[in-house]
C-alpha cells in the first residue's frame, strides 16, 4: 500500500513540472531582459546618449502621460538631440525607464 501511494505521489509531482517548451521561453526572456540591463542612457541638457539599444525604440512621455517624441536606435551608441520645452518627462527605452529633467 505505502508503495502504491508513493508512486502516486511522484507521478503526481512528475506531471506537476514545467514542461521543457515553458523553460525555453523562461530562458529566452531572461536573456531578453539581461540584454536591456545592458542598455545605458544619460542626459546632457537636451541631448540624450544611449548606449547598447540598437534596434529599439526611445520614447519620450511628459508627465501628464502625453508621447511628445519617439526615436529608432539606430546605432549601438547614438545622441539624439531632444528639441522639446523645458520640464520633467518619462523616457523609455526597451524596459529600461528614466525620470528626466530638461533644462
């Protein structure tokens, strides 16, 4: 009896596990995310660096949640001059999210 419960009770743990499609998922999305920490952005005045985003888009929201620019990264290093009014925004890029202040 106890040996019939114990395989009952690993075949109920066995047909628990993740199946190995849903891990490879995991692991694409964990390599995703490494990439965006990689992402560097800094602000100069109006200027904006960003390094290690080829291929993604900046976006630029102002407080009040309205999109006042978006940009393609198009380099692995590129400035992008922000031409926009003084005032503090939200700047995305990838999942990597900033608060800025353009002076």
């Amino acid at each position: 009896m106890t040996k019939r419960i114990l395989i009952l009770t690993m075949a109920g743990f066995l047909s628990a596990t993740v199946p190995l499609s849903a891990t490879a998922s995991e692991m694409e999305l964990a390599a995703a995310e490494q990439v965006d920490e990689q992402i560097d952005v800094t602000v100069e005045g109006q200027t904006v660096n960003v390094t290690g985003a080829q291929g993604k888009e900046l976006i630029v929201v102002s407080l009040t949640g309205r999109q006042v620019m978006k940009v393609m990264i198009e380099n692995a290093a590129q400035r992008i001059d922000l031409n926009i009014p003084k005032g503090c925004y939200i700047l995305k890029v990838g999942k990597v999210v900033r608060k800025i202040q353009v002076h």
